[in-house]
C-alpha cells in the first residue's frame, strides 16, 4: 500500500490535520485583531498659551512664631514653551507685624539674642508646568488651568543683612482670559544665614500675559 492509500484510509488523521490548520489560521486572525484593535485618544491642544508674563501679587509670610509679613510682590517671567519658564526675577518688600511673643519672653527674662525679619527678598526661579487642565463650572462654564512647580533661589534682606536663599514652591493658575490669570503659590526658602532659617510664603496674584504665540 503506497503512502497516499494510507493517508486516504486515515480520514481521523486528516480531520486533526484540518483542525490544527483551522486552529492556526484562527490564531492569525486573532493577531491581527489585536493589532487592529488599539485604543484611540484625544487629545487636545492648550487654548491659553503663554509668551512673557508680569504678575502683580500680595505675599504672606506666615511661618515665623515672632512676627507676620505682608509683602507686595511683582515679577516677570520669560515661557519658553508651554512646559518650560523661567521666572527672571520676583522682588518683594515685606511689611512686619508682630505677634507679641518677643514682649512676652522679655517679660519672662529671657534674653533672646536676635530677632531676624524678613524685609526687602529677590529671587529667580525655573517654572516646569507639566499639568494643564480643563474642566466645567457647575456645568455653565468651560474653566481652564495648569499647575506649574518652582526652583531657583535668591537673596532675602533682613536684621543683619543680605543672605543667600535657595527656594522650590508648588504654584496653580486659573485663565480668566487669554491675557489674565490668577496664579497661587506657595514658596519655601532656606535662608543660608547662621542658623539656616526658613522663610514659607504664600502668594495670590495677577498675571498679564503678552507676546504669546498664536
């Protein structure tokens, strides 16, 4: 019997032959479903681009047990793109109010050496702002955002003089047009004086963008 008479007589070996071809060709398709079958997403361009900004602000200096700053703040900022700034300067002059612990040791005999504050600070910071969002107003108005982080450092002017101050700070802005925002932040600096004291602020300001790219 040749060979082609025992494939003929073997119809069981012919139908698994058919069936793992099947299974194959089956597979294949599966393939290039999967292939085909990404997922699609849209995403859409920023509608509020920024170009060089100047930002009039209010700044609290809350952190220090001895006395409060309020500071008027102004500063300018250079965008590269929409993700990279650099903020060239931030300068400040912070009005002091005290709490009224300083009279309190006093009166206690102790005899605390200084009291630094805070008065005149500048500083220059890099600005990354990876995060922009856009959301509904109690669903009658379109709002839209980014959320941007600090670094850089500066000098801060206080009791005994200039020192230098390396800084980082969390900021957010809301777009109120495509010239204004509202920016808040909040700022950390590490004064690098004898006792590397750190000066936390908090700022809420307006911004006027000009110069942006279409």
């Amino acid at each position: 019997m040749t060979p082609f008479q025992k494939l003929v007589r073997a119809p069981g070996l012919l139908l698994v032959v058919a069936a793992l071809l099947s299974a194959a060709g089956a597979r294949a398709d599966d393939g290039d479903e999967v292939e085909d079958s990404g997922q699609v997403a849209a995403v859409q361009n920023r509608e509020y681009r920024m170009g060089q900004e100047i930002e009039l602000a209010a700044t609290l200096l809350p952190y220090d047990a001895f006395y409060k700053g309020l500071a008027p703040t102004a500063s300018y900022t250079f965008h590269f793109s929409d993700t990279l700034a650099w903020e060239v300067f931030r300068i400040g002059y912070s009005v002091d109010f005290d709490t009224g612990l300083k009279q309190q040791l006093l009166q206690l005999g102790a005899q605390p050496t200084q009291f630094e504050q805070t008065q005149l600070f500048v500083t220059s910071n890099v600005m990354y702002s990876p995060l922009y969002v856009k959301g509904t107003l109690a669903n009658k108005s379109v709002v839209h955002g980014e959320g941007y982080l600090l670094l850089g450092g500066g000098a801060f002017d206080e009791t005994d003089g200039f020192h230098p101050a390396p800084d980082a700070g969390l900021g957010a802005r809301l777009f109120l047009s495509r010239a204004f925002s509202l920016r808040l932040e909040v700022r950390d600096a590490v004064i690098l004086d004898s006792k590397l004291t750190n000066s936390v602020d908090v700022n809420l300001g307006i911004a006027l963008n000009f110069l942006a790219p279409g």
